[in-house]
C-alpha cells in the first residue's frame, strides 16, 4: 500500500494532524492498533484546557486556548468546552513561593494570573481546609475528552482521512536513514512522511530512527462522583502536588490525580491509590464524605525527564516527525500541535519556537552516558511522603 501520509496512533493529536492535513487537501492513513479513537490517554483524562503552572510550553498552552474558542464551530460538536477558571491552591510555604516565581513568568508571557490569601481562594471553593494561598487563572478551562478525539476523527474521515483500527504498527521502513514508511503486522506501507503521535509506545519508533527520545508509560486514575444538588465547585480545582477536582456540565465532580509509574502499560485500577486519593479530598473538603463515587477508571499515560514533549522533526531519519511524551498534560495542547504537525508537512514554520521540544535534545546526552533530567511520577512522589503522609494520617484520624 502506499499513502501521502501515515499517521501512528489515533490519539487526540494523530487525529488533529490528519483533520488539518486534509483541511489542506492531504489525505492521510491513521493507523490505530486500538479499536477505536482516543481510547488511550486522549480519552482517559479530566479533560483540562489549562495554561498556568507550565513550563516551557507555556507559550504552545495559550495559543492552544485561543483555538479551543473555536473548535466547536470548526469541529461541528458540542465539546462541553467552557472557561471555568483554575484555581491552583498551596498547602505549605514553598508552594507560595513557587507560585510566586510562576506569577512572574506568567506576567511576562501576558498570562492573566492572581495570587490569592488562604480567604480568598475558600471564598471559591466552600468548606476548604488546609490551604495556605492560591494562584488564579481565569481563562483556563475544561472540555469533554471522550468527545474531542472523536469529533476530530469523523471531521476527518468526511475529509478523507483513512483511519485502520486495530492495526498496530510494528516498524518503520527505511531506505539508509530515511524513512519511507511503516510496517504492520499485515503489511507494508509506503510513505514519504510519517507522524510518530504514538503516545507512550512512540519512543520505539524513535529509536529505530536513531533518535532515542525517553518516555516512560505512567497511569493515571479517576473518580467520578454521583451529581450533586448544587455546583459547589465551579472551576477546575487543583491542589499542587496531589491532584485536583473540576465540576461537569451534568453536576458531577472529576477527581483525578498525577500518574504513577507503569512499567508493565497497565491499565489495572489501584483501589489503594483511590483510597488514598478519597481520604485527602475529604480531609480538605469534609463536605465530600457524603458524595458517592458512581465511576472510576485508570487510564496509561507519558512521562519524559524534565517533563517536557517531543515535537517536530527527527533530524537524523528524513521523513519521520513525531508529537508525543505531553506528561500527563497534552490535553490543552494537542489541537495546536496538531494543527503544527500539518503545518510541517506543507511546509510552513510555526509561528511559536519548538526549540524546547526538539525531538534530538537528549541524544548527545545519553550517548555520551550523562544523566538525563529526572523522570518524576507525581502520584509514586505522593505516597513517598513528599505530600505529608502525616497529613494523611491526620486527616484519617
């Protein structure tokens, strides 16, 4: 077979790069070793379009917010996208201080962010406990997951977007050190370009580029409560270090954590971590013991060292791009880099730098056998302590 384009992975940025290749008039093939779209981490997350408390992508994040105003219109579907703000609150004193530091960078980058006192954010958030102050965003929001990634596919197909599920791929296929396509398990197939969005499973293709780009598979839960007779909670509600909890547009309350490490792609439910995920919010929010939890789900997500994604070419292997390794925050994000992703294929330059993305910035580094920044997994450094295992046991008293 032969195609333009070969899309790895129907994920929520696999889809949008092949919607806005074909707006351009490119038909690509979508290859899916899943049965559906956004059955992974694109359609397993609380569905955050947030910008404050990033890093580099700061930037990519409040560029994307400004394409998600539009979506539903260019999309033709409801994506329960609504600007609920983003309360983050600190429960010590080093929190405010990174706070502050973020403020600051925010400020520069046009953010519009607020520091807010310990009364100020339980003003927002009724019964809270325990917080010492809080940062405010008020342009960030929330969007329904299991209904963006789909919406970006059946706007593609009407396109002619060509999309095979359940059809993993299992090489590249390369002529010297350019690549010319993939392999599955069935067949052959030929490409001029291939977009690696894999996902947690993109580093091997990577890899047989000669591009090693780290990302380790994490996972993440969530908690979904009954609806509740008012709206107690009205923005997405973090607490920095442990998780957070954003309302829904039917009354319900998402409550979800960072991931742990998972090695073994799992996507088993740890009642454990939930236990301890249920005694922490009710420890902040006594309100929350009488709300029962009616759903609950795991899903597997990405890490890389320092937290940042790969996106753009691979140098060293002509024809293979790739966008994947968002660490748990590629929701916001994905549209736009989708939306970049054609853009590199039809030959444009992004109008906002990469240069922290690139997929090449380790490479030296680890042939040369230097240390790598730290791969953190924000629920394994919970219950090492960093969140007060003492507050656990306090709050369990």
């Amino acid at each position: 077979m032969k195609t333009d384009v070969v899309i790895i992975g129907a994920g929520i940025v696999g889809c949008a790069t092949a919607y806005f290749l074909a707006k351009n008039g490119i038909r690509s093939l979508v290859l899916e070793k899943d049965p559906g779209a956004g059955l992974q981490a694109s359609g397993r997350n609380a569905g955050g379009v947030r910008q404050h408390g990033r890093k580099a992508i700061l930037p990519l994040a409040m560029a994307s917010v400004r394409l998600w105003g539009t979506l539903a219109e260019e999309l033709q579907c409801d994506l329960e996208y609504i600007r609920t703000g983003n309360l983050n609150v600190a429960v010590d004193g080093p929190t405010v201080e990174a706070f502050e530091r973020e403020a600051a960078w925010e400020h520069q980058h046009g953010l519009e962010v607020s520091l807010l006192t310990a009364a100020e954010c339980q003003a927002m958030v009724p019964g809270l406990s325990k917080v010492v102050a809080g940062k405010f965003c008020p342009s960030d929001g929330v969007a329904n997951p299991m209904l963006v990634t789909p919406a970006f596919a059946r706007a593609g197909r009407k396109l002619g977007v060509n999309f095979q599920f359940n059809t993993p791929v299992t090489g590249l296929l390369k002529q010297g050190s350019t690549i010319r396509g993939v392999k599955t398990e069935a067949e052959e197939v030929e490409a001029p370009v291939v977009i690696n969005t894999a996902g947690p499973w993109a580093a091997q293709f990577n890899a047989q580029a000669g591009c090693p780009t780290p990302i380790y598979p994490g996972r993440s839960q969530i908690l979904i409560t009954e609806r509740l007779p008012r709206q107690y909670i009205r923005s997405w509600f973090s607490i920095r270090g442990f998780g957070y909890i954003r309302p829904t547009v039917s009354g319900n309350l998402v409550m979800g954590t960072g991931g742990a490490r998972n090695d073994g792609y799992s996507q088993h439910f740890d009642y454990r971590a939930a236990q301890k995920q249920a005694d922490y919010w009710c420890g902040v929010l006594p309100w929350l013991r009488d709300i029962s939890i009616v759903r609950a789900f795991s899903g597997i997500t990405e890490y890389t060292p320092g937290a940042e994604p790969y996106i753009g070419a691979v140098n060293a292997a002509p024809g293979l791009f790739v966008a994947a390794g968002f660490s748990g925050e590629g929701f916001c994000p994905a549209p736009l880099v989708g939306k970049i992703m054609a853009d590199f294929i039809l030959g444009k330059e992004p109008q906002i730098s990469l240069a922290d993305f690139r997929p090449d910035r380790f490479v030296t580094r680890i042939n040369a056998g230097q240390p790598l920044p730290a791969v953190v997994y924000p629920l394994d450094k919970m219950f090492s302590g960093s969140l007060a295992e003492a507050d656990l046991q306090e709050f369990e008293a």
